[in-house]
C-alpha cells in the first residue's frame, strides 16, 4: 500500500517534471525558461526525499541540501543576468 | 495496523499530497498566459509541494527508524527560505527586462512609477551635466 502510493508520487513527479522541461524548451522568452528551471529543482529534491524513503535509505539527504542550494544559486545568476548582461560586475561606484 | 503503520500510512499520504500540488504547479506552468502568472504557480504551489513532500519523509524516517533527519528539517527551512526570494528577484528582472505581458492583463500600476522614475533620473543626470552611459538601452531591449 504503502510502496503504491510511493510509486504514485513518484510518477506524478516524472510526469511534472516532464511538463516542465516541455515549458523550457518551448518558453517564449528566458524568464520563462527560468521559472521553469527553478521548478524542475525544486521537483527534483522533492523525489529524491521520495526515492530515499522507498530504498529506506538516509544516504541521500544531504543530495537535498546541495541540489536546493543549487538551483536557489542558480536563478539568483541568471536574474542578475537578464537584468544586467553581467553575472559579475565589476564597475565600482565612484 | 499498529501505531507505527498508521503513522508511515499518514507520511506516504503528505508525500502523495505533495506530488499532486506539484502536479497541480506543472499544469499551472504549461496552461498559464505569461511569464507572470507562470511564476504564481512556479513558486507557490512547488513551495507547499515541496514542504509537503520533505515533512513526510521526515515523518516517515521518524517512524520507521526513529531517525530525526535534521539534514531534512535544514532542507524544507532553505527551500521555505529561498523559493520566495528566487520567485522575486527572477520576475523583478523579467519585468525590467520589459517581457511582452498577456493580452488579457487589464491594468500596470508600476508602469507609470517607472515611467516618472526614469524621467527625474533624466533630468537630475542632465542638470549636474553628467555623460549618460549606454546603460539604458540595454535594460531597454526585449529579451525573447
């Protein structure tokens, strides 16, 4: 029972995460491609937490901690370029 | 069923609750106009999916093995945390970045502050006799 609804998230989880790299590929302008790769970071720490609880396993959760940190990084850069043109900047305010 | 099944029962249910909210944002993202609305169920409905989803396994691991994982606890404040700001500061860009809005979106309250915005940053950097840089032109420019 338990197993089944494990399965069924998961799969539910797949099938998000495969609309979103469908909104990715077709997104009309890159703030919608980034909305998009936001979610399917978020989506994949979610079924990680799911994939660790169906192999009973605690090994997986410090992936959690790195893959969430990542994509929050991961965005922030990306802004900051559509913003800017430059992730770095290096002009000083004088 | 013991104490301990019910308990695994009520995990894998918060962790089903989650993959629906997730599927829920998944439609939200492919059905919605613009990349406006988009981030509404971008950043909402995967926050609560994912909080959802991380509270049951930390249920699940508590029951099951009497294992507090504060690894998991440290991952739903950090997601909880930082989904708001990443929804934030990516829509704060796109709209700088002047992105085409829905046809059906009825009014743009900001537009008009900006506008007066930029025209007094004009005349202020025209009055001290400043050089204006090419800065500009590029926030100008429509990113497709």
């Amino acid at each position: 029972m338990i197993q089944g609804m494990l399965t069924a998230a998961l799969v539910l989880y797949g099938i998000s995460i495969c609309i979103s790299v469908f909104r990715i590929i077709i997104g009309p302008s890159l703030p919608d491609r980034i909305v998009a790769l936001d979610m399917v970071g978020v989506m994949l720490v979610s079924s990680i937490a799911i994939v660790s609880v169906m192999l009973t396993t605690t090994a997986f959760l410090e992936v959690i901690l790195i893959l969430a940190i990542l994509a929050f990084i991961s965005t922030i850069a990306f802004s900051k370029y559509i913003e800017r043109g430059t992730i770095l900047e290096y002009r000083r305010d004088d | 069923m013991s104490i301990d099944a019910t308990i695994e029962f009520i995990a894998a249910l918060f962790m089903l609750g989650g993959a629906m909210m997730a599927f829920i944002s998944a439609i939200g993202i492919i059905r919605l106009p613009d990349v406006f609305t988009r981030s509404h169920a971008g950043t909402k409905s995967s926050t609560l999916a994912v909080l959802l989803t991380l509270m049951g396994a930390f249920i699940y691991f508590a029951a099951n093995q009497g294992f507090y994982s504060v690894r998991l606890l440290l991952g739903i404040a950090f997601v909880f945390l930082t989904a708001p700001v990443a929804g934030h500061v990516i829509i704060r860009a796109a709209y700088r970045a002047n992105v085409k809005m829905a046809d059906t979106t009825v009014e743009d309250e900001l537009k008009d502050v900006m506008d007066k915005v930029r025209e007094e940053a004009k005349k202020e950097r025209s009055e001290s006799g400043e050089v204006i840089i090419e800065d500009e032109k590029v926030s100008d420019k429509e990113h497709s």
